[in-house]
C-alpha cells in the first residue's frame, strides 16, 4: 500500500525565468474558452465538479487555504 501522506512534485526550473522561450497563449481569448466549455458541457455525463477544501494539506504546505 502507497504512503498517502507523501507528496511529489517536480520544481519548474524555468517558471519564474524570463530569459527562455515561452508557450504563446495568445489564441486563447474568452471566444475560444466559451467554445471549449460549450465543448465539455455537451457531454451527458458532464456536470460541474465542487471544490473541495484540503485543510490537511494545507497545512503541509504552510498555506492559508486550499481549494482542489
């Protein structure tokens, strides 16, 4: 059985950089947002998933509040 408490993440080394080349997002303005989500919403099965908030893990990463 896997340890639950245990969390892995990998660091993005180039997140905060701004010396290398980065994704354009330009072509996504709020027309194609609306399409996707219209996308998603077509779906029978689709529905509006809540937030949850994550107390405990809050607390392991030292932060306020988490919403996942």
């Amino acid at each position: 059985m896997r340890d639950l408490t245990e969390i892995k993440y990998i660091i993005n080394e180039n997140a905060r950089k701004t010396d290398t080349e980065k994704a354009s997002v330009e072509f996504i303005n709020s027309e194609v947002v609306e399409k996707v989500r219209n996308f998603h919403k077509s779906f029978p099965e689709y529905k509006v998933t809540p937030l949850q908030s994550l107390d405990e893990l809050s607390k392991k990463l030292v932060v306020g509040k988490y919403m996942g």
